[in-house]
C-alpha cells in the first residue's frame, strides 16, 4: 500500500525541493523492490519445508543445483564471469516405494507464470504421479521467483529458459540410475504448457509423450488482450529488449502457434477452457488450427466449456477435475507405461492423504 501511495505522488517541476523529493520517491520504490524480492525468498523457503510434509510420506525429495546455458544477452560480455553457465534449482521427487534394481518413467513438471515458482499449489498433482510410480522433476528455470532480484531479471521467456528445462531432464539421466531414458515424458500447464510445447519442438526426440494445458500459445496476440503493465514483463526483458510492434519477428519466434512447423511426432494432448480468464481460449484455438495447418497428425486436443475454476479448471480437486486429470495421465500413461497407473477415480483418490 505504501508503495503506490508513494507512485502515486503528484509533484510539479519548479516547485521546491522537486529534483529532491524525487530522488527519495525512487530510493523509497528501489528498497520496496528489494524487499519484495527478500519475501519471495523467504516465502519460497518457508513452501519447501511444507513439501516435505505434504509429500514427504510417499516421495523422497531433493533439490539439486545445476546449470543451464548462458545468458542470452550479457551485461558486460567482457566482465569477470561472462559466458558461464545459469545457475538455476530443481526440484526432484523420487516414489518411496521404487525399486533400485528397476527402471521407472520420468515426467519433467516446468511450472507457470510469467514470474513464478514450483510451490506447493501442485501437491496434489505430485502424490498423484508418485502414486503412479513416476519419478518427477520441477526445474525452477532463470526467471522464477523466490531466488532474488538478479535470478528474477534474467528471465528469458519462451528462450533459453526451454533449455534450462531440457537441462534437468539431463540431469536426471545422468544422475539416476532408476529413471528410464526411454520413458521420459513432459506435463505444463499455461507458460510451463508454452515451455512444453517448445521443448518437444526443439527436442523431439527426448520426450516420448507430452500434455499442454492451456499453454500460452500467441504472444503477438497476448500482448494485445493483456495491459501495458503486463506488456512491459515482456518488453523489458533482455533477450526480448522491445515491444510487440517494433519486434514482431521476436515474439512470433517465441510463440508455439506460430512456430508449429518444427512439431515432429510427439504424441500431444491440449486442453483449453473457454471461460479462461488468464490464456485466451484464442490463443491455444490458433495453436490448434496451425498444427491442423501444417498437416499434423499425431496430436488430440479438448476445448471445454466455461468449467469452473477458468486457467485452473484441470488442476482443482472437485470431481469433475479429477475426471479430466484421469485423462491426461491416460494419455501419458499410454507411451510411460508406469508400474502403478491408475485405472479410476478410486485409484486417483488413493493418492490423497485419507482414504476410506
């Protein structure tokens, strides 16, 4: 609240004290910044202890730290540490019950948001995999909250942040001998559904099958529904630099709609949701109408119809929810063949804490 009072301040040049007041507005926002930043830290320390008490029954869990590529636009490309690698967290959850003699499915969770982290909103869909047999990882890829203001503003929308993704699906293969190679699938929804949607673009080989639930799809075309405040997350990105209409060929590069060409043959479910109230139910329309374009085949889609709970319609916990989840992991169950999947909602409901 202090904040926008002190944005809200009318000052008129020539006034007295005017280039002062200023200067203290600004120094007041920068420390207001900060100390968001410092609360998304603690905020997202605070949520990873809740994992292991929401989770922690069924799933052994870890958080590794491993490197994705480069910067793609470097502040000082001479500086002390130029080209290194991006740092970034992943999440890992491994089913307690696994065999270490066997081989188990992998399926890579990319979170959603523009700005955002892997929290605790998916335990639920987590014990529901677990409950499966599925090994899983949640990569915190450049951009997510919760680590500070410079891992925040190196966010590289629809860029490398599908690299750094990509990064942790490596890592668990070279890194555990349980998780199948062979069986590795990937699940977002909304911008973890755009960054699904590249990753088996760009890396069609290494994911047997895939889901996308209401994948942010158009950028071009978001950023004529969404406000200049929402604009401005993309605009003043580095890697992105401009706004729409002086970088057309920059968003369009970063929007699955408009890049469906390179879509191999993964198998890919798509949901959408008309009443949506975050991704337009236009946007993941032109996805489907492109790849129908392009003469692609091996993808199946759903477009329901004002269900409630809008962006979140297939992630909530009423029956109906659960129904279309027992879907999608149909759909993944087909290609990962996990030891454990589920045939019903009984099954499902299984999953949860209590059981009767």
């Amino acid at each position: 609240m202090l904040m926008v009072l002190i944005t809200g301040l009318s000052v008129s040049q020539g006034q007295p004290g005017t280039v002062e007041l200023m200067n203290a507005i600004e120094t007041a926002n920068a420390n207001f910044r900060a100390l968001n930043h410092r609360l998304d830290v603690l905020e997202k320390k605070i949520d990873d202890v809740f994992w292991y008490n929401k989770v922690g029954d069924i799933a052994y869990i870890d958080k590794v730290y491993l490197t994705g590529p480069p910067l793609a636009v470097e502040k000082n490309p001479t500086g002390q540490g130029a080209g290194n690698p991006v740092k970034f967290w992943t999440y890992v959850f491994i089913p307690k019950d696994a065999d270490p003699s066997k081989k188990y499915p992998l399926l890579v969770l990319p979170h959603g948001g523009v700005h955002a982290n892997f929290t605790t909103y998916h335990t639920h869909i987590i014990r529901e995999m677990v409950a499966q047999g599925y090994i899983v990882t949640a990569p915190e890829y450049r951009g997510s909250t919760g680590y500070g203001a410079g891992f925040y503003n190196i966010i590289d929308y629809g860029g490398l942040e599908v690299e750094d993704v990509d990064a942790s699906r490596k890592y668990m293969l070279e890194n555990y001998s349980l998780v199948d190679k062979d069986r590795v699938g990937m699940i977002g929804w909304s911008h973890g559904g755009l960054i699904t949607l590249f990753n088996i673009f760009e890396h069609p080989d290494s994911y047997k099958v895939a889901f996308a639930g209401v994948p942010v799809s158009d950028l071009i075309a978001r950023m004529g529904y969404k406000n200049q405040n929402y604009r401005d997350l993309f605009s003043s990105q580095a890697a992105i630099g401009k706004p729409t209409d002086e970088n057309v060929a920059e968003y369009r590069k970063r929007s699955p709609a408009w890049q469906v060409h390179k879509y191999r043959n993964t198998p890919l479910l798509i949901h959408t949701n008309t009443n949506d109230e975050d991704v337009n139910v236009l946007e993941v329309e032109h996805l489907i109408k492109s790849l129908k374009a392009e003469g692609k085949s091996n993808f199946s889609y759903e477009v329901f119809e004002n269900m409630p709970g809008g962006h979140s319609f297939d992630r909530m916990d009423y029956l109906k929810a659960k129904e279309i989840r027992l879907r999608i992991y149909n759909h993944l169950n087909k290609y990962l063949d996990p030891p454990k999947p589920f045939r019903s909602l009984r099954d499902m409901q299984k999953a949860g804490y209590f059981f009767n």
